[in-house]
C-alpha cells in the first residue's frame, strides 16, 4: 500500500494448480510407486490438497526432468499437465505417494517419452536429451546437458535460463517462463506485466510458436551465453518474489512458498555468478524486504503498513547480509535498476524508525532508477516517497501527472496512494472515493480488510484524526 511499502516493481500473479483436466491420461507408473500406509480411496479432498501441494513446491522440478526426455517445452507441459490431472484420480484411490515429485516425475516422463514413440515424425524432429531417469524430481543426477553447463546443478534455475532464449522477445522470454517454471495462468501474468489478458495470450502464444517453427531446441546454455540472457532471469525471479511477498490474490497476504523459491534461485544465482553487480543487487534487495516478513500481518491476518511495524523483530542477520551485498552491487559504474532498488529497500532497513528513513535520499535513489528503468510503478513509488520528504501535496501532484498519463489505469496501487495522501490532507470524500476504487480493484483478502478499514474511518472521521 503506500507509505513505502508499495511493491518496488512490475509484479506477478500467484500460482494456481494448472486449469483443466486433460483428456489423455497416464497410468499409475509401473513398478509400485511407494504410497503412505492408509487405506484406499483415502479421499478426494486429502488428494486434492496433496496435489495443490505438489504443484506449489515440484512443479519446476517435475517439469525440468521432463522436458530433459521431451526435448520440447510444450510437449514437457501437456506431459506433466497429464500427470498432475492422473494424479487425483489415482492418490483418492490408492492413497498419497511418499515422494509426490518422484511420483508425478516418473508420470510426466513415461507420457512424454509414449507420445514421442507413437508420433514418429514429430519425434525426428525433435532434438531428444534424455538422461537418466531421477530417482526423486529434486535429485536428478546430471544429464548430457547438464555436462555442457555443469555450473548449473539445479533443474530448476537451468529450465528458467533455457526458457529465456535470445530469440524470443523479452517480454516473451519473462511470460513463457512464468507460464512453464512457475505455472502462472494468461490472466496472472498479464496482471505482472500491467496488460491485458487477450495481449499476454498473444505474446505467450508467439512464442510458443516462434520455438516451434524455428525448431528453437531445449538445450541448456553454455556459460559464455549466460550474460546475454542474465537480465530476463533476473526479471523472472524479481516477480516470483513480488508474487509471494504480497499476493494479489487469496486469503493471505505473503505467499512463502513463491518467495522462498525465489530466494533460493537468488541465491543460486549468486553462486553461479557472483561477480555480476545485478545478482548481487537482486539478491539484496530479496534479502532485505523478506527482512521484515514476521511484522507484515498482525494475528489473524491483518496487514501492517510498513510505518508501524516492529522493527525489532525483523531479521537482523538477513538484514546485515542483504546490506553487505549493496556496495559491491553499485560500484562499477552505472548501477542496475535492481542494485538501486537493494539501496532503497536498505535505507529502509537501517533506519531507526519509519519517521528517521532518509527520505530525501530515498527520492534522489528513485530519480537514479527512473534514468535506468523507466517505470510507471517505479515513478508511483517516488511519488510516495516525495511525500514524506515534502509532504502529502507534493506528493499528490505527483501521483495526479501518473492519472494523466494513464500508464497506471487501473492498477489498484495508484489508487491506493491516492486515497492515502488524501486522508492525511483531511479531504476525506475524495478519499473514501480512492479506496473505494482500489477495493473494486483488489482481490487479496488482507488488502480488502485494510481499505475496508480505510473506508470506515474516512467516511466518519473521528475529531483529532490527523497527522
């Protein structure tokens, strides 16, 4: 919301168990998957919350092992699709599988490699590595790709690199590979990219077709062609964060699983190169906003502006890590939109207190990242910012340039602050009006609590309500 805990960037949507049964299914794999110790038909709703499940934390791995057999990503998709959909029937009959992702790994595998066997010609024209088969979806061992490129061990981060190849549009690099590793819908999507549902389908579309028609292979990038395609990574695991630190959608505020994932790719990242000022940045910008995770929601869920949350009980030692990485992330010339946003999100976390942040600074850092990245977003963040340094007015009329420029229609954020410089200017009806617009836009139930509260107090503000 606003008072700098705005999201510092284009955001994501979060994840869904993948829509639709499929026609075609896969069998029980064969050889008896282990299964817990229950009796069959353990039930529809134990199995269906398994699969959920299964999908939030093993489909990257489950789709990277396949797509190692399929040699195609979209074959790879429909293969694991097919394998999550078999997965209910068969979990409510025989009961839940010990290791869900060796399950679901050995199904996507076994209908990708049936498909490739009766669609000969299909499968000549496909580039096939297929390595051996993992014992678990987490622990595969290292395929012939994986010896082309043996500095990236983790399926996951090397699918998210194969994904964002130059030959696609950038756009189309992020989009297709929120849509394969991370398992977003069109409609998530769109909403990270601030366009609508029908544009992103065509984008993702293109680009489906584009690999197809240039027979553009799965293959794992050599380490000299990382650089080139670093920046889209970047983006895809910034918006994974932002997905999980405040979801757009559901009962709560802070998705974990989608943040943890994204810490760990940052930090796989790091590992694998760490002379690179943007991983640096990226991963101290994570570190540091996951900082503050514990003071976000009060008990029972309600959200906490960042102006009033206990700063004594945010991670110091994640604070101290995050705020080590900054310098080496901005020396060197011109910084990266992520290393100036790591300094921003660290002038936060070293602060005393919300009213001793160093306000000024905070707006001459968002001039910095407007000259490098010139987002809307971003601009709406400074807007916030300029009011705590000169004041709600000043502010506002930022925010007012923003309308005019209708590069923010419709996205509930800028409402938000509105109605929020507006309450501390006491214009109350122009206020209520504000977080009204926001409510219509928002479908958190921790935001939808906080505007509602909003409203009630704007509407008959009580004497002395000021700030």
């Amino acid at each position: 919301m606003a008072g700098g805990d705005l999201p510092a960037g284009d955001r994501a949507a979060s994840v869904g168990v993948p829509a639709g049964d499929r026609a075609a299914r896969v069998g029980v794999p064969a050889g008896g998957m282990p299964t817990e110790d229950k009796p069959a038909g353990a039930g529809r709703d134990a199995a269906s919350a398994a699969v959920a499940d299964a999908h939030r934390h093993e489909w990257a791995f489950v789709l990277a092992a396949t797509a190692r057999v399929a040699g195609d990503l979209g074959l790879a998709e429909d293969s694991v699709q097919d394998a999550y959909a078999t997965a209910l029937d068969a979990w409510t009959r025989q009961g839940i599988p010990r290791n869900p992702g060796a399950w679901l790994t050995t199904a996507a595998r076994r209908r990708a490699i049936d498909l490739l066997r009766r669609d000969r010609t299909l499968r000549a024209k496909l580039p096939l590595l297929i390595g051996p088969e993992p014992p678990t979806a987490a622990s595969a061992p290292p395929g012939p790709d994986a010896l082309e490129n043996p500095v990236i061990a983790d399926d996951r981060l090397r699918l998210v690199f194969t994904c964002c190849h130059p030959a696609l549009a950038r756009d189309a690099q992020v989009a297709l590979t929120l849509r394969l590793v991370c398992g977003l819908t069109t409609g998530e999507i769109a909403q990270a990219f601030l366009v609508s549902e029908a544009t992103m389908a065509a984008r993702v579309t293109r680009a489906k077709k584009k690999i197809a028609a240039a027979r553009i292979p799965y293959r794992v990038p050599r380490a000299a062609e990382l650089p080139d395609r670093l920046d889209s990574v970047l983006t895809v695991v910034h918006l994974l964060f932002t997905t999980g630190h405040t979801a757009p959608a559901g009962q709560h505020l802070v998705r974990d699983d989608l943040a943890e994932r994204a810490v760990g790719l940052a930090r796989m990242l790091h590992t694998l190169m760490p002379d690179e000022r943007e991983v640096r940045g990226l991963l101290a910008l994570i570190l540091l906003m996951r900082a503050r995770r514990a003071t976000r929601t009060a008990p029972g869920g309600r959200l906490v502006l960042l102006a009033d949350q206990d700063r004594g009980r945010w991670d110091r030692a994640a604070i101290k890590e995050g705020a080590a990485l900054v310098p080496g992330a901005l020396r060197g010339g011109r910084p990266g939109r992520f290393s100036v946003q790591a300094a921003i999100a660290a002038l936060h976390a070293e602060a005393p207190s919300y009213a001793e942040t160093d306000w000024a600074q905070i707006v001459r850092l968002y001039d910095v990242l407007l000259a490098t990245w010139n987002s809307p977003v971003v601009a709406l963040n400074r807007a916030v910012a300029v009011a705590m340094a000169d004041g709600p007015a000043a502010g506002l009329a930022q925010i007012e340039e923003l309308e005019r420029a209708e590069r923010l229609a419709g996205y509930r954020y800028l409402s938000a602050a509105k109605a929020d410089l507006l309450r501390r200017l006491q214009r109350w009806d122009e206020a209520a009006r504000e977080y009204r617009a926001a409510l219509a836009l928002t479908e958190n139930a921790a935001e939808r609590d906080y505007l509602s509260r909003r409203i009630a107090e704007v509407t008959a503000p009580a004497a002395g309500t000021t700030e």
